[in-house]
C-alpha cells in the first residue's frame, strides 16, 4: 500500500511516499481503507524530532482517520466490512492514518457522521476529542457559565467553541480581528483581538478556560478566573501555571475515545458542530500541508484525501 513515512526525522522535506506492507488486522482489530486523514500540530512535531510517540518499525504519521471498514478481527462484534468510520487509533502509539489503509482496536473508532464527507469526518477526531475531553470530562461545563477559548479559529479552538455553545455556555473567543466573523459565526458570544487587547483587560469572572498556547497565556488566563474556575492547558504539563486558591490548573492530553467519537458525532447530527476545513492536498503531498501548518495560519482543520 501506499504511505507517507519519515525518512529521517526533521523538515517537511523528510515525508517521503512509500510502498510498505499492507496492515492485517488482529484480535479485536479492523482494518480500515483510509479515505481522508486529518493533519495535526502533533504531526508535524513528532515527524520534526520523533519524540512525544512510540514508533513502529516504518514510521508513519498522522492519527485522524476517516474511511471504510475493509475487514474485520477476530472478536469484533462494533463493525462489519463496509461501515464507514472515523477515529484517532492508538495515540500516542503509531497509528500511521498517512497511508492506504490503517489497523485500529475497534473501540477507537466510531460511526462516520453520516452528514460529513470523509474529509470533512478526518478534520475532526483529534482536535474533538481534544476539545470534548477538555470541556467535558475535565472542566465539566455547565450551561450559563462562561468560557474563554483560546485561538478559537484554530483546529482544537473553532471546534472548542461549539461544544462550549452546545453545552448551554456563555462563550468568549480570543482571535485575529481577520478571523472575528467566522468565530461568532460558530457561536462565540465576544471575540477579543489579542493583537491589539490584552485579553484580562477585557473580560473577568470566567469559570472556564481551554488554553491552547500555553506559556505566557497560560499563566495570565489565571487572572480571569473567578473563584472555583478552571484553566484547562492543552501544550504540555510544563505550562500548567501555579494556581491559587480555590482555582484549578491541569493538563489534558488527548486519548482515544468511542463514547466521545459517538458524542461528538450526535453534535453534528443536531446540526451544533461542523469542522471548518482550510485546505485539502492529496496524500503526495503531505510535505506541503505540513509547510502551510507550521506557519500558524491556518483556519480551522488540513486533510489530506487518500482514496
């Protein structure tokens, strides 16, 4: 089958098309003919060092995958040959959704939305459950409080503050004054230009916070908590500030998760969230999408199309 490994860890220019054996699925394993996969910051990272995952003996990037069920394990009683799925397999294990077909346990998949193309249903398994296990599992958002999303016309953001909206918040956007119109247009209530307003200056008594950017915001976002809020950081475990009394600070890393695919699935049904897709290239060019990812422009989600 045809894939898109790392040669050698580093730039872009290291994502090489292959040909590498064709996965068979094992015990409560499918096997899936990938149409679309989804493109992530952490795909970027790991193929620059390595790090962060535990790779096989081909690396293979990317998570996000949207396609058909080609064949089944033994075991398997969820899907049969046929059903279209979608999902984020094995993270932070290889996964290897840049390629023609991926091997996934069953249960870190779901049902396809079936309103949603292959490559609109790629855009969304990571940076969803990122988002749904952030507001959800973690904070617990609750409907009339407020919730502050960072860069929320990025990938995790846009999608963040739907579910905020679904989940009955009150919900406040930080973004470029460029991007103002397509974050209210996904529900936001206020949208602060962090380019020209510090965002405490702006606003206060925040229950929730989901920080995407870590460092420097990290920490100020702590001064708009009221009392009993929570700051949920996405980066790394280094940029969970020091929080005082009677606030929480924590970090969530995403991991794969059947009820939550089902959940957000059920979202997109009720017609209270869609991925917003900035741009599609074909597998051949993955390089190409993790240029124009790393220049941290991009509007919502980059898919690759495979099939």
């Amino acid at each position: 089958m045809r894939a898109v490994v790392v040669e050698q860890w580093g730039g872009p220019e290291k994502l090489v098309e292959r040909e590498v054996e064709r996965p068979v699925p094992g015990l409560n394993e499918v096997l899936v003919r990938v149409h679309a996969a989804g493109v992530n910051p952490v795909d970027w990272k790991t193929r620059a060092s390595g790090a962060l995952i535990t790779w096989g003996e081909t690396p293979v990037v990317g998570w996000d995958v949207s396609g058909t069920v080609e064949a089944v394990g033994p075991g398997v009683g969820v899907f049969r040959p046929g059903d279209e799925v979608y999902g984020m397999p094995l993270f932070p294990r290889q996964a290897g959704a840049y390629a023609e077909y991926v091997v996934a346990p069953a249960r870190h998949l779901a049902p396809k939305p079936a309103s949603l193309t292959h490559v609109e249903a790629a855009a969304l398994p990571l940076a969803a459950l990122t988002a749904w296990q952030a507001l959800v599992d973690s904070a617990g958002v609750r409907p009339g409080e407020r919730v502050l999303v960072h860069a929320a016309a990025g990938g995790v953001g846009h999608l963040a503050v739907q579910i905020a909206k679904a989940r009955g918040a009150y919900v406040i956007g930080t973004a470029s004054a460029a991007k103002h119109e397509l974050v209210r247009g996904l529900g936001a209530d206020e949208v602060i230009d962090y380019r020209t307003v510090r965002f405490e200056d702006a606003i206060d008594e925040v229950d929730v916070v989901l920080d995407g950017l870590g460092g420097e915001t990290a920490r100020r976002s702590l001064q708009v908590l009221r009392d009993g809020g929570r700051l949920i950081t996405l980066p790394g475990p280094d940029d969970v500030p020091v929080a005082q009394d009677g606030v929480r600070a924590a970090w969530v890393l995403v991991e794969p998760d059947h009820l939550g695919l089902r959940e957000i699935a059920a979202l997109v049904e009720r017609g209270e969230l869609r991925p917003v897709v900035d741009t599609v290239l074909p597998l051949a060019e993955a390089s190409k999408a993790h240029t124009i990812g790393e220049q941290g422009r991009t509007t919502g989600k980059i898919v690759l199309t495979v099939t």
